[in-house]
C-alpha cells in the first residue's frame, strides 16, 4: 500500500477537473491518498471531486483549506456552518477527515487557519485577499481565534505503538518554507500559514509533514521533519508544480 499526496486540486477550473477524472481506475485502487485542502470552493465541485477520488484509491484522507469555506454565493451561512457541511459531506463520500493508521503509519491532519505570525498585512493584501471578502465568521473572530479554533477542532491523538506519523495541514506551517523575499511573497507572506501548526505537529512527533495553499512544489528538511508540497494548483502554474501524484510513502520490504 503506498501513500500518495496531492493538494489545491481547484477543480471549479475544467483542465484540473479533467486531471482528476483521468486518474486511474485501477492502477490506485490498494494505495492511501492524502488531499491537503482546496479542492474547490463550491459544496457540489467538492462532492463530485472527493467521490471521484474515493473510487480510485483505496482510502482517502482530506482537511478541507481556505476555499472551501467561501460563502460569497450561499446566502445565511457562515464559514464555520460551511466547514462543518464539507467535513459531512466527505464522510458521506467515505473520505477520511480524522486519523487514518495503517500497519506502518499513521497518517494526522491538522485542521488550522492563518494568524498573521508570519507578518502584518498590508492594506493592499487587505483589499485584494479574496478570503476577506467571501468568508463570513462569527463576531468577533479574528485571525488569531481562527487558528486557535481550527486548532481545536483536531481529534486527540497520541502514538501508542512505532507507526511512523506523517501529518498533513492545508496552510505553511513554517515562515521559512516560503521564499525570503520577493514583491508577490512580501505581500501574501501574513495569509500563507502559522507558526502554530509547527508547533502542533512537533508535539505530535511526525517525521513528515505535507502541506499546500502555496502552490510551489518544494520538498525540505527543517529539524528533523522532511515537509513536502506538491499543489497541482492554477492550470497556468506549470513552473512551479509538477501537475501528478507524488508517492510519499512505501512499506518497507
């Protein structure tokens, strides 16, 4: 059984549609897929994109990200009320959205939000970052309780046996995987992710941890945990992603 990771899928976009309707039938059916988030932002394209993964892989592991929980066009619902219908919506789909052990490993998603950790927003990111604008949250809820709320929400869990931990989020969970500089960077720098999630996932020992929202495929090592991000992305971003699956796991002989 071997474990695979793809996140940002964007399917309300036809070609990445069409990239996951394309997928094997037969060639995944006794491996493990991990989808960090943003899938699409509409409930029927997340529906339709989860099922079809399910039915080509032998489990599938999801958190949703940022553009699932838009509500610009859903009238009377929150963000909050969103994300609770998507985590329903994928058990319906039988799509794994808690731990999922296998013999070996275990695979952990982390539920989380960005907090501005990684810098102050501007008022021109304030203007243009669509999450501002198509997600509703409940008063009082800034980024800071967002995060910390999100947080919350993660199952407890506590490795009782060797099973190696490879936990996955859909937001950076470190400042330093992203570029030092650069004008795009020093603009979406506070909405890319939260030093907290790092800190969740070292309590909780995992030796690789996966990760989307930046569509830039990269693969490092900080501290001992080897973090992965293989986003297919926007269908115009083949410079920096790789548009497959990437394996990340095989069991051991």
């Amino acid at each position: 059984m071997r474990i695979f990771a793809i996140s940002d899928l964007h399917v309300d976009y036809a070609e990445n549609e069409r990239w996951v309707t394309q997928l094997s039938t037969w060639d995944y059916q006794q491996d493990v897929l991990i989808c960090a988030g943003d899938v699409a932002h509409t409930t029927s394209d997340v529906a339709k994109a989860l099922l079809a993964l399910r039915n080509r892989f032998n489990s599938v592991v999801y958190l949703p990200g940022n553009h699932e929980l838009w509500v610009k066009h859903e009238p009377g619902k929150t963000s909050l009320e969103k994300f609770q219908e998507i985590m329903r919506l994928a058990a319906e789909s039988g799509v794994q959205t808690q731990p999922l052990h296998l013999k070996e490993v275990s695979l952990v998603p982390v539920l989380a939000w960005y907090d501005y950790s990684f810098g102050s927003p501007s008022s021109e990111l304030l203007e243009r970052w669509a999450d501002f604008h198509v997600c509703i949250w409940p008063e009082h809820f800034d980024q800071a309780r967002l995060t910390a709320h999100f947080l919350a929400q993660n199952s407890p869990f506590a490795s009782e046996d060797d099973r190696k931990i490879i936990s996955f989020s859909h937001f950076v969970p470190r400042n330093d995987l992203l570029p030092a500089s650069g004008r795009t960077m020093d603009l979406l720098r506070p909405v890319m992710g939260s030093d907290a999630i790092d800190v969740y996932i070292r309590k909780l020992g995992s030796s690789m941890h996966i990760y989307g929202h930046y569509h830039v495929n990269r693969r490092s090592e900080r501290d001992n945990i080897l973090y992965i991000n293989n986003a297919l992305g926007y269908p115009s971003e083949h410079h920096i992603s790789a548009k497959q699956l990437l394996c990340i796991y095989e069991p051991s002989a």
